[in-house]
C-alpha cells in the first residue's frame, strides 16, 4: 500500500490500525479539540493525542438534546460520537476554550462521564497580552500537572524536548508537501492533502513522520495534476473531511493552499527548540497563526491569507464557515472586503460540517466562482 | 450623517418629556393620561401611585445619561460604544461619553414604529450573519447607516462571554476604523482568574487614558464609587423584599433597575431610583399587598427578558405573574472599599468580573458560580414556581448548556422551566402573542 493510501485509509475512520497497536500495547489515548492544546505536553506523556472529528456521523439526533439547533454541526457531530460510544477509546479528553460552542460541548461531554479523565477546559486568553501569555502558560502548566497525576507519569523536559523535535518534524515535513502543491502540476490534490492531514492527528507521531518522509518520496516521481481551471485557497471554518474540495476540484479548481485549522494554522510555525521547553511551546501556541476567536489578531489572520494566497498564485479564495459559527463569519465578511480590494476573487461559502448535505447548492456557488475566475 | 442624529431627533425629546414629570402622583396621573393609552408603552406602569416616582425617577437617570452624551458630543468629549457588561462607573470617572450599542438598539425598539428591525437588516445586507445578535446589530446600524454619528472609541467587554458580541464589536471597529479595546475574561472565577482580570481591567483603563486624553482622577474615582456603593446596598435591599409572598416589588422594576445600572450607577440620578423602588416597595410589604395584585406564580426569568413589548410586562401584571427577577438583573457584587484608588479600580474590576452574563456564561457549567449555580440559588431564594428561557439565537453558549440548566433546576429545586425561542429585541422571530400563549398554555398544563 502506498503512503497516500495508508494515510487516507487513516483519516477515513475514527479508528485504525495504528491506534489499535496502540492500545494493544496499553498505551493511552486522549481526545482533543483544537489547535491551542499543546500536543507535545500530551505526547511527553507518553500518551496519543488525537484530534476529535465528527467522521462518520450522519445524524446529531443525541447530541441535539443537549446542544441546539444553534450549536455548530461540528460541534453536535463530535457530542453525538461520544454519546454512540465512538470515542470510548478514548482514555482522556481536553478541551480548549475555543469558542462558545466548544465551551457548551464541553459541559455537556463532562456531564455524560463517559471519558475517565475530563478535566476543566483550558482557558486560552481572547487577547495577545504579556499578563495573556503569563495566564496561558499557567493553564498548560495545570494541565501538565493534571495529567501527571493521573496517567501516574512523569512529563520531564528531556521528554519534552523530544516531542518538540517530533512535532517539528512533522511541521518541517508538511511544509515541503505544501511546497510541492504550490507549483503548476501538483503532485497531490486538496482532497487527498486534507486527509494527510487529519491522518496526521490520529495516528502516532513517529509512524505518521515516517510514512510523510514516504509520501514526499512517493510525490517527488510523480506526474502531477494539470487538468484543473483555477488555484484555489480555502480559508475558515473546521474542515476534516474532503467532500468540500471533492466538490471543488470535480468542477476544475484545485485548491493548493488553505487557512484552516487542520491545515496551516495547526503546522505552519514550528516550537523553538532552545530554552525552557514550557516556556517555548507556551509561546508558540499561544501566538500561532490565529483562528479568528481571537478578537484583537484580525490583521495577522489577513496577513497569513495574503501570504498564503501570494505564495501559492491562487486565483481565488474560498472562505467558508460553518453554519452558527460568527467568529468565521464575521471575519469571512471583513476578509472579503479587504481580499477583493486587493483584487483577489472571494467566494464566502456558509455551510454544514461533514458530509455535504447541501451539495447542490455548494456545487452551484463554487460553478458560478470558477466562472467568474474564468471571466 | 443626518442633520440630526436619533438621539437628538427622537429621543432626548422623549427622554426631556418623561423626565419633566411632576414627582406629584396626582399631577402626573392626569398627565400621563393624555397620552393614548396604546402608546403609553413601558410609562404606562408609572401609573401606579406606589410605582410612580420610581419610574420618573428612572426616567430621569436615563435623561441624565443621554444629556451627557449629548454634551459629551458638544464639548469634544470622547465618545465611547461599549458592550453593555461593562460598568459605566469607570466611564464616569474618566470623563468622557459613553453609549452602549444594547441601549441604542433597546430604545429604538420602542421608539421606531418597526423596532430595530430597518438596523438589524441593514447589518445582514452588509453581509453579517444571520445568527448574531440583533442587540449589537440594532445599535450598529444606525451608526453604519450614518443615522447617528461614529464614536470615537469602541470598547468591548465580551472577549470570554460572548464570541458573538465580540465579534460584532470587532467589527464594528474596523468597519468604522476607530481604536478598539477590550477586556478579556478567563474562564474561571476563581482568585486567580480575578488577578488576572484586575490586570486586564487596569489595561482597559490605561488604553481609555491613552486615546481620550484624560486622566482618572482619584477624587472624582472616589465620587463616583461613593454613588455606586449607595445604589448597590439599595439594590441588595430591595432584593431581599423580592423573598416576600406577594412580592412586593413590581415586574417593571426588573427592567428598570439593570436599565439605570447598566447607565447611571456611578451618578447622583441613579440614587433615588432605587430609593423610590425601595420605599414603595416597602410600603406594599407593610401592608401586605403583592405587586401584582393577586400573585398567582412566581417565576424567575433564567436568561434575558423581553425588551421589544413592554406592554407584555403589564399583561403578566394582568394575570397574577410576578418576575423576581431575570439574569440581567442579577448583581452579586458588594460596596467598594474606597480607601485607596488601587483599592476602588479592583472593586470596579470585581465589579465588572461579576457582570450578568460575563459571570455567568465564561466557563464550565458546573463551577460554583456558574449560570447553574446562580439560577438554582435564585429560584430557591426567591421561593420561585417556576422559570422562563428565553433563548436568543445568538445566544451558543447559552443554548449549549440550557439543557443541563434545565435538567438542574428540576432536580435541585424542583420547579419546571418554560423554553421560548425568542428574539428579545425582534418580534418578527416570536411575536407578542405567541409568547403571550406559550406563557398561558404553560401555566395551564405544567403549573
């Protein structure tokens, strides 16, 4: 089987192989939910971290119970996995304080007791500040602290040390692959680099590192894709299942880049690898790329788009959101008007998490875009 | 921008009226009556001999309030748009003018024969979604449209709270490309979290001074807080009369009170608000009477109110429903020690940290002091019958933990709770008399 196939095999289930070997052997695993927990602390541990998704959930009928209708479809979908007894493999769950969303997901994934250790939601400040980046590295301190004790395991800082490495050369290695997207015959299409990437959260570090290094290899010899009409970006909300850039690319635009937080935003700067390692992934995390729950970094988000988009020559960008989501919905509407004064092409895209209902109509929109590139 | 803005057309005329009005019962009665009695709106409740001089009292903290930015506009003063949770008093002891986007939208819902609704639109024709709040979005869009002027600051409390408030002030300050300002909340209540609040709010100040000029002066500080710990130990007072069957203290009041809270608290008008409240109420408690006349349920409001029809607050008068309260007008805060300037802005941020909403919507739903906690601690203090949900669309967090709210109240304290889908500030989402009915056919069958 070749390295794409074994990764896309990974991010097609909430379970594989890798986790199972995993388990087999008595290792931990604990669920996360966002790009502002460090997952070197949770690896240190000697415990897998890996990224909740709502794969495979066609129904919230549970979790709408609990949450509402006003709650994000990702958010429902994940709650409804726990609720199924998806996540029962699950040895832990951590929260960050992402959104509203995720805050009431929170509550209501502690009060169903499932997951045997659930603690409070970390709480990332809304603001770049010294006294933010204090309170921050606090919190992923308590944390550290919460998971020693009852994992009974030491994270020391040689062990965090060497997740640091581990991470960053998972970083390292995405970076090349994005640079291979970057030119006029991709090796790779979106599709198949968003499950590369969600295969890379669900899975052992060493092992997805070792089958990236195949992956690049596997790419270097090959042809390439030229049968598309337009580069395209993809900037927003959670994405973690292909079946929006399927659509996308079926129509003729490639999507070469993004700003999503399971792409860019989750690799794209790596931890220093000097000093005091806490201190080091403190500051990283809490000044990574930021998602726009983050009230004060507007122009830093803008930036990294424009960046994003110049390097890789897109045509146009797609900003979506998911559907109740207003922090990438208000920022979608501010990005579009300062995308298109720039006289780059904006479709803002609202839409449903996971498996497209509404396919039509996202069909037709993404057509009407391509045309309007093509004009 | 218009010649004139609203408030200069539409309501300091309104708020110069009602704030004209004679502190005598019997000559305000006969003017209060020349106004058809469909158009009387919230001041129709004035008409209540006891309930009277509260009322004008409010009216004329409100009018104080609006004078002030007024004249704030004139003399170049700095005008600051602020999320409500956030208390005016460290407004009022810098010295410059502030308005907050939930009072603006508030009023035009009673003042424009539409509501809000030309304002809300407005921001969805920008391209806003549909699933923010028409609190914020009624307060922007007459500044958006140009119908009232931009401020000159806009300062955000809800970074913690709210994604949806801060978003939309996020917006709003680059959209008008002004400096924004905020203050961010950590999702625990505990010492910690408040150190780390102190430090945020002292921040807000100096980022205040830095952009407006001005200076906090620690004697006009200590003014200040010295009207505020007054209306505070006569708010906690009247609270405790809520215990009371028959409340003695009327359903208007409710609103009324975190109306002057949320404007004048802080000012010598804001006093004898409360003063007023605290004396009628008083006198219905000595002689054994409810506000309501016969008090029929007792219900505590577990979210917000209804602010688009203050008609509906006379027809629960009507059927015997007393409101002990709803959460916006839950103020679990203590006098402010004033014996230094240090010790007076950590109350202020004390203050600020146990704002409605920002208290109860930061964290997990289980802490102590959570929007959990604080509920079950009302209904059973209050000795409530049952509870009322009004959940606003934009409103994720709270949605997202209402059903273990829910779930909580019937355990703990044994009462059942009512949910309405509802816009507070759109009739178009649930009109009056859906609500009327949802309310009646839940007395019938549940209570």
């Amino acid at each position: 089987m070749s390295a794409l196939s074994e990764l896309t095999k990974v991010s097609e289930a909430l379970t594989n192989s890798h986790i199972e070997s995993w388990k087999g052997q008595g290792k931990k695993v604990l669920g996360y939910n966002c790009t502002y927990m460090p997952e070197e602390i949770v690896h240190a541990a000697g415990i897998l971290p890996f990224r909740m998704r709502g794969t495979g959930c066609t129904e919230t009928t549970l979790a709408d119970s609990y949450l509402a209708t006003v709650n994000c479809s990702f958010a429902r979908a994940c709650l409804e996995l726990l609720i199924e007894g998806k996540y029962d493999f699950f040895d832990g769950a951590i929260f960050v304080y992402s959104c509203d969303h995720m805050c009431a997901t929170h509550s209501n994934w502690k009060a169903h007791g499932k997951t045997p250790f659930m603690e409070n939601i970390i709480s990332v400040p809304h603001t770049i500040t010294e006294y933010g980046l204090k309170w921050y590295r606090d919190e992923i301190g308590i944390f550290r602290d919460k998971l020693e004790e009852h994992f009974e395991v030491k994270i020391t800082e040689e062990s965090l040390k060497d997740a640091i490495n581990t991470c960053n050369e998972t970083r390292s290695l995405l970076k090349r692959l994005y640079e291979l997207r970057r030119s006029d015959t991709p090796p790779i299409t979106g599709a198949q680099s968003l499950s590369v990437l969600v295969a890379g959260t669900s899975m052992p570090k060493d092992q997805y590192n070792q089958l990236l290094k195949e992956l690049l290899n596997e790419l270097a010899g090959s042809e390439g894709v030229s049968d598309y009409k337009h580069k395209l970006m993809i900037s927003g909300s959670e994405i973690d299942d292909p079946a929006l850039f399927n659509i996308i690319e079926d129509l003729g635009g490639l999507v070469v880049t993004d700003s999503l937080c399971f792409g860019t935003r989750s690799f794209w700067e790596p931890v220093r690898e000097n000093g005091d390692p806490m201190d080091a992934i403190s500051d990283r995390y809490y000044k990574h790329i930021p998602c726009p729950r983050m009230f004060d970094s507007y122009s830093k988000r803008l930036d990294f788009v424009k960046d994003m988009a110049k390097k890789a020559d897109v045509d146009g960008i797609i900003l979506e959101s998911i559907k109740y989501c207003d922090s990438h919905g208000v920022d979608n509407v501010m990005l579009e008007g300062d995308l298109e004064d720039k006289g780059i092409p904006v479709l803002v895209l609202e839409r449903e998490y996971g498996a497209l209902a509404d396919t039509g109509r996202i069909r037709t929109r993404v057509q009407a875009f391509l045309e309007r590139i093509s004009r | 921008m218009k010649e004139k803005s609203i408030l200069e057309d539409r309501l300091m005329p309104l708020m110069d009226m009602a704030s004209g009005l004679p502190d005598d019962f019997s000559k305000g009665e006969r003017m209060l009556k020349m106004i058809p009695e469909d158009r009387r709106g919230m001041i129709g409740g004035f008409l209540d001999p006891l309930s009277y001089k509260m009322g004008v009292s409010a009216m004329k903290a409100f009018s104080s309030y609006f004078k002030n930015l007024e004249q704030g506009r004139k003399e170049g003063k700095k005008v600051i748009l602020h999320s409500f949770n956030i208390p005016p008093e460290i407004f009022h002891a810098l010295d410059v003018a502030p308005i907050f986007t939930e009072l603006f939208t508030t009023l035009a819902v009673n003042v424009f024969p539409n509501g809000a609704e030309k304002y809300i639109d407005y921001c969805h024709e920008k391209g806003l979604p549909d699933s923010l709040c028409s609190a914020q979005l009624g307060g922007l869009g007459p500044i958006l449209l140009g119908d009232e002027p931009k401020p000159d600051i806009v300062v955000s409390g809800a970074p913690g709270s709210c994604d949806t408030n801060s978003k939309v002030m996020e917006y709003c300050a680059k959209t008008l490309n002004v400096p924004y300002l905020q203050i961010d909340t950590p999702a625990y209540n505990d010492e910690r979290g408040l150190d780390y609040y102190k430090i945020a709010f002292r921040d807000l100040i100096s980022g205040i001074e830095s952009i407006s000029g001005e200076k906090l002066d620690p004697d006009r500080l200590k003014e200040v807080v010295g009207y505020s710990n007054r209306a505070t130990e006569l708010y906690h007072e009247i609270n405790e009369l809520r215990r009371a069957v028959p409340c003695p203290v009327p359903n208007m009041y409710s609103l009324l009170s975190y109306g002057v809270r949320f404007t004048t608290v802080g000012q010598p008008k804001a006093v004898p608000f409360f003063e007023a409240a605290l004396a009628s109420s008083k006198e219905r408690m000595k002689r054994g009477e409810g506000a309501v006349g016969e008090e029929n349920v007792r219900c505590l409001w577990v979210y917000t109110s209804i602010y688009f029809d203050p008609e509906l607050f006379g027809w629960l008068d009507s059927i015997g429903m007393t409101v002990l309260m709803d959460m916006l007008g839950w103020f679990p805060v203590t006098p402010i020690e004033t014996s230094s300037t240090d010790a007076m802005i950590d109350g202020l941020a004390e203050e600020m940290f146990n704002y409605p909403m920002t208290r109860q919507m930061r964290g997990p739903w289980d802490a102590f002091d959570s929007w959990t906690g604080d509920m079950v601690h009302l209904a059973k203090k209050l000795n409530a019958d049952c509870c009322i949900f009004t959940g606003h669309m934009a409103c994720k967090r709270a949605w997202g933990t209402f059903g273990l709210l829910n779930t909580r109240i019937k355990e703990d304290v044994g009462i059942p709770t009512l949910t309405l889908e509802a816009d507070s500030w759109d009739k178009r989402i649930t009109p009056t008399p859906v609500i009327k009915g949802k309310i009646e056919d839940f007395l019938e069958m549940v209570i």
